[in-house]
C-alpha cells in the first residue's frame, strides 16, 4: 500500500498510527498468474519489481513523481469488478477512485515491443503516447512485460491504485488482452475500480471461421471484424476461400482459377497485419480434395469421374498427380502470404467417399491405393494418404495442419499423422465418429459443433442461425457434437472452438446483416471459451452489458 494511501486511510479513520487494509478476493484461482502480488505503486518492500516501476532488468530507479492520492476527506467503498465481455476471472477489490482516462495522461511501456499496444490504447482512450520510460507520473498506464516463466502467455494482471494503471503479463498477447479490460472498463466515461484483475483464457484457441469463397465480403468488411475480434480477445481469423463456386485470393502460380471478385495479395496483407497488431492469427483454409469446383473449373482434366463417366462435384481425382501438384503448388505459395502456424487443409466431404461402394464406383481409386500401400487398401487410405502428404506440405513450412473431422476414417491401415489436429464439426458424415474417439487416441481437437457454432446463410439441411443465448447458456468447449458434453478428462485435448460463418446461399444477407447477426454469438461464443464455466450474468444482463459497451 502507497504511503499516500496510508495517510489517507489516518486522516479518515482519526488514527493515530497504521492504517487499514481492506482486501477481498474473489474469483477462482487460475494457476499461474502473469506477475505477483506485489503493490505496484507503493511500498518500498514493492517498488523494484513493480508494473508501475517499470524497470527492465540492470536499468536506473525511476524518479518518482507525486501521485494523485484519495481526498484524506473522502471515503470510498469497496470497488466491484469490472463489467467486460469476456468477464474477468478474479478481482481484488480495493477502496479507492479508481481510474479514467483524461488528455494529457500517458501511456507508458518497458519494452519497446509493446509500440503497437501503447499507441493502440492511447489513441482510443486519448491519452499521449509516450513510449519506453522510467518515471512515474499522475495518472500513467504503464504497460509490462515481465516474462514470467511458467505462466500462460495470454495471461495478465491490471493493477488500478494510487491514481494509475499498471497492466502486466508473461507476453505481450496477455498485456493486449489487459488493455482490452481497460478499454472496456472505461467505456462510455465510466471509472475502471480500484484493485487488482487476474485473468487468463481457459482455452489457448478462440476463433472465428468466414467462409468468404462463397460469398464476397469487402476487405473493409473483413477488417472490421479483426477490431471487433481483438476487442473480444479471440485469437484467431480463419478464411475459408477456396471452393466449388470461387477462389476468392490473387494467386501468381495459378492466376487461372482467381475469381474475378477476390482479395488482393496486399488487401490480405493489410488484413494479415492488422490481425497481428490484435494478437489474432489468420488461419488460411484451401480445402481438398473435395470443395475444389473453382480449380476444377480452370482444369477439368482434374475432376474425379465415376466408371459411368459421372463427374464427381467439387471432387479432383486424387489418383492423378497432376491433382496433388497444384494443391501443393497453392499451399506452397500462400505460405509466404499467411505467417501464422496454424494452416487448414480441409479433407471433408470427398465426394468418392461419399457414395455405398467406393472402390466399385471408382476403380482408378482403388487402383492406386493398393499400388501406394498393398493389396487390401482401400480408397479411404488413398485418401488419408492424400491428407498425409498434405500435411507434410505446410509442415515443411512450420505449419500445425488442422483437418476436419470427417477426414479421418475409422479401420484404415494408413493412419493420419499423429500432429492434424481434428476440426470436429459434424457428426452426420457416413460412418460417423463420435468425438471420443478421437480424444481417446490422443488427438487435439478444436471445437466447430454445427448444432450451436454454424451460421449458415438462407438456413439449408436443418441449419439455423444460432442465438447468442444458446451458446452462453448450453455450449461449452466440451460439447463438441449436438448437445451432450464429452467427459472432463478429456477437456486438456481440446483446444477451444470457431464460430463460423458459411455462406451457402450467398445473397441471403448482405454483409451487414451477418455482421449483425453474429454480433450476440460472438461475444457468447468468447465468454465461453475465456470461461466456460456458469457464467455470472444472466443473459438477459449479458446482453445489456454488450448493448452498453457497443
């Protein structure tokens, strides 16, 4: 505690020596907390290690400015906690002002690579950007990387005291999400309470899928929602762009199957960066080897054909190489566009796969699995090898490939490789595998439950807008298919969820009416992978709180 907090807690109460402290805890305990305990503005036990001391390792002691202390007049009552969306998952209250922003008041760093998240704040709140400095003034927010080993990266703590902001974390992913919780606190003129959060995410993959192959979205469009996300601490932006109806990004290798409506390699670049400045990664997804109709396109002598000569839909023939070298080619070349480690490589709906007698009704399939892996291969290990050599294609690029759950097949003598993590979204696929089975041989998943996370624009096959109520009151990140959760052991292999956007009648809305729509199963989807616990709102209060904070 400050001595200016002392003095004051003397002349309010008339005693003669000490002073009182009043420190409540609340919340659940997260494990291991970016930072300590220690009070970030006050003690001289505290003011070496301190956030609002901000001093790296072998630099100077600051000087210290005086602080705005409590009017010795004046008793506060004991702060709550801060109203944000995700909410915060433990808060010390504290007796004091509190904090607002006002012209003038700076924002402060002690690393040089927090630039993007000090003038982000400071340039919504109004403050003065300030950079890397030492001293300490009235009303400062300090911004702290502390590199706490141990601690989840996306983890922080705000102090609010003494006048000031400290916010500090292991990484500067968690020190972002921190001004996220000031920004929030602070809206509308609003005070952010006096006291220390402590808050990390319970999932390390907070995502939201637009499938933009299907339906053009505006650059503009797709750069909005990189705000809104960031401000929500999602994490991740996965763009769904090639499909049977359009390939929807520049391409220099194969120019010959962009659509004419598409993003250009710089509108991605800007959309890329933008994400980066608000900790989000931008997940590409070139589905195959089904959902490929736009290549097809350019090159029919691609398209998978039965023994009758029917064509298969949106399906390229994977027993041609010639097939398996312009996928490559396309991931090859947007690894360069896309620098983020998670990469999508699609694998549901293979159309060969998708009929009662696989091998009859495509010999040539047949053909080439028993002469890639022996006699009694199936078309489905031809097909899971085609997924493995995808794999090795981003992984030799340093990408984590994902795939989605109806890509994998059960009793097949080829395996899909151990690191594709499942997308599991579906359970209605033929031969459908209940997502224990995957946990229970080990895999990652991430969480794309159609039945509360799909928007599907015009609502076909018994798809249904989901609500925001929905999801904050039934889903969880372990009720990875219908309505039933997995059990709780397996809750550490997955690794969160997607809500996702798919645009199969693509004039159903426009743009802003998705916008609109998901604006409420966004912020559910968010507060329930941050927390999955029972939240502490009502939905109905839930909802004021975003109203309020739009």
């Amino acid at each position: 505690m400050s001595q200016h907090r002392k003095r004051t807690e003397k002349q309010a109460r008339g005693l003669i020596a000490g002073a009182v402290v009043v420190t409540v805890a609340v919340g659940v305990g997260l494990g291991l907390w970016a930072g300590g305990d220690s009070d970030p503005a006050g003690s001289a036990s505290s003011q070496a290690g301190s956030p609002l001391g901000g001093r790296a390792e072998g630099s100077p002691a600051p000087s210290r400015a005086p602080s705005p202390a409590p009017s010795p007049t004046r008793s506060y009552p004991l702060s709550t906690t801060p109203r944000t969306i995700p909410a915060v998952r433990a808060h010390t209250p504290a007796r004091g002002p509190g904090w607002r922003p006002a012209r003038g008041l700076r924002v402060v760093v002690n690393d040089a690579g927090l630039a993007d998240e000090g003038r982000l704040l400071a340039g919504e709140l109004g403050l003065t950007y300030a950079g890397k400095k030492d001293d300490i003034r009235a009303g400062d927010v300090r911004l702290t990387v502390n590199r706490g080993k141990g601690a989840n990266p996306e983890s922080y703590r705000m102090t609010v005291r003494g006048g000031q902001v400290a916010i500090s974390g292991p990484d500067d992913a968690g020190v972002f999400y921190g001004t996220r919780t000031l920004k929030q606190a602070v809206h509308g003129g609003a005070t952010a309470p006096e006291g220390v959060v402590r808050d990390e995410p319970a999932k390390p993959v907070r995502g939201f899928l637009l499938d933009i192959a299907r339906k053009n979205f505006t650059a503009g469009w797709i750069e909005d929602r990189v705000r809104e996300l960031g401000d929500l601490k999602f994490n991740r932006l996965q763009l769904h762009f090639s499909d049977d109806q359009a390939f929807r990004i520049e391409s220099a290798s194969h120019p010959e199957i962009v659509s004419a409506q598409h993003l250009t390699k710089a509108q991605v670049k800007r959309i890329v960066a933008l994400a980066a400045q608000r900790h989000i990664t931008v997940v590409p997804e070139i589905d195959s080897p089904g959902h490929l109709g736009a290549v097809i396109a350019a090159h029919p002598e691609l398209q998978l054909r039965s023994a009758a000569g029917n064509a298969a839909r949106g399906a390229v023939d994977i027993s041609n190489p010639a097939s398996a070298k312009i996928v490559d080619d396309l991931l090859n070349e947007y690894a360069g566009l896309f620098p983020g480690a998670d990469w999508h490589l699609g694998g549901d709906e293979y159309r060969a796969l998708m009929v009662s007698d696989p091998e009859a009704t495509y010999p040539q399939l047949a053909t080439a699995a028993r002469k890639a892996y022996g006699a009694g291969a199936t078309v489905e290990d031809l097909t899971t090898g085609w997924l493995n050599d995808r794999a090795a294609t981003v992984r030799a690029h340093r990408r984590a490939p994902i795939a989605w759950n109806d890509g994998f097949f059960r009793g097949t003598s080829v395996r899909a490789a151990d690191d594709i993590r499942v997308g599991y979204w579906t359970g209605k696929e033929i031969g459908a595998r209940p997502p224990v089975e995957y946990l229970s041989a080990g895999r990652k998943v991430v969480n794309y439950n159609d039945e509360f996370l799909y928007y599907v624009l015009g609502q076909p096959n018994r798809f249904f807008y989901p609500t925001g109520q929905r999801i904050y009151e039934q889903w969880t990140p372990r009720v990875l298919r219908g309505t039933t959760a997995v059990p709780s052991k397996y809750d550490s292999q997955i690794l969160g969820g997607y809500f996702a956007v798919w645009c199969d009648f693509p004039n159903a809305q426009t743009q802003d009416q998705v916008a609109a729509g998901i604006r409420m199963p966004l912020r559910a989807t968010t507060q329930k992978l941050w927390d999955p616990g029972r939240p502490a709102l009502t939905w109905t209060r839930f909802k004021a709180l975003a109203d309020r904070l739009s």
